[in-house]
C-alpha cells in the first residue's frame, strides 16, 4: 500500500496536466475457488462373440446328372409302358422329358440344402459413457484498500494477485 501511494505522489505532476496514469500492484489475495466443469465423454469399446453363420454358395455348376438319369428312367418306363401300342416312340418320349424334369427337379432341391456352417467372430463397437471434472479457472477475491474485489484467471494466483491502477483526473 505504501508503494502504491508513492507511485500515486510522483505521478502527481503527470496528473495535473490531465494525463492518464497507471501502474501495477499486488494485492493480497482473500480467497481462491477453482472452477470445476463436469463433461462427458464416449469411449469406445468393441465387443466380438464367436457366432455359427451358414454359408449358401450360389453360382456354383449344377450338374445336369439328375436331369439326364430322369430323362433315362422316364424314356425306360415309358417304352415299357407303350411297349403293346403302336405309339411306343411316343409314350417313350413323353416319359424321357417327364422324367428329365422330375429329375431336375430333384436336382435342384438337392443344391438347395447343400450349405455349411462355420464359426465366424461378429464384433460391435458399444460406447461408455464416462463422466470427469477439470478445472477450467479460479473465482479470485483480493483486496484492493478496504474493499473486496473478485475476478476470475486461468491459474490459481498464490497469495497475491497483479492489479493494474489507473488515475485519470476528473473534468
């Protein structure tokens, strides 16, 4: 306080020609309070199970075998069938493609179920939801003559804190 009020008597002339004056004190310091923020943040965590899946593949080459042993058997049983009719070409034809397409039907139904199963791992990301506190500053009060000033700064100032005076004459 001392050096306070000797600055303010050497910057007196300075004063008298309406010139603005200032300088630098520190002030003691009453009480500090951090300022605490609470946020939250996601972090991730990927979970993985070992799952059966089954596998179908398509585009594989169908085998015309079964197709081929209908038309055989179907134009067999046909000719046996036709065998006393004077249409025994006919019959015997008619059974080839009837049984041609019994077979490849058969076939198909075949190719249908042809799949497997393997074990696979099937991974998710899930998120964790955590919450944490920062200080984000300090509520400073400081004493500045006989009164109590607050003000808020990014560090905590110890037991002073630098406070700018300014004189300025009135008009």
């Amino acid at each position: 306080m001392k050096k306070t009020l000797l600055a303010l008597a050497l910057s007196a002339p300075a004063l008298a020609l309406g010139q603005t004056h200032s300088t630098v004190i520190d002030a003691p310091v009453v009480s500090v309070q951090p300022l605490v923020e609470v946020f939250s943040e996601r972090i991730p965590h990927e979970t993985c199970r070992a799952e059966r899946v089954r596998v179908v593949e398509r585009g594989r080459s169908r085998s015309a075998t079964p197709a081929i042993l209908g038309a055989v058997l179907g134009g067999t049983l046909g000719g046996a069938i036709g065998d006393d009719t004077g249409h025994q070409g006919v019959i015997a034809g008619a059974g080839a493609v009837l049984g041609a397409s019994v077979g490849n039907d058969i076939g198909r139904r075949q190719q249908r179920d042809d799949g497997y199963y393997v074990t696979e791992d099937v991974c998710t990301v899930e998120y964790e939801l955590r919450e944490r506190e920062r200080v984000s500053g300090y509520r400073v009060s400081y004493r500045y003559g006989d009164t109590i000033y607050e003000t808020r700064t990014a560090r905590d100032p110890g037991a002073t804190i630098p406070v700018r005076v300014e004189l300025k004459p009135l008009p």
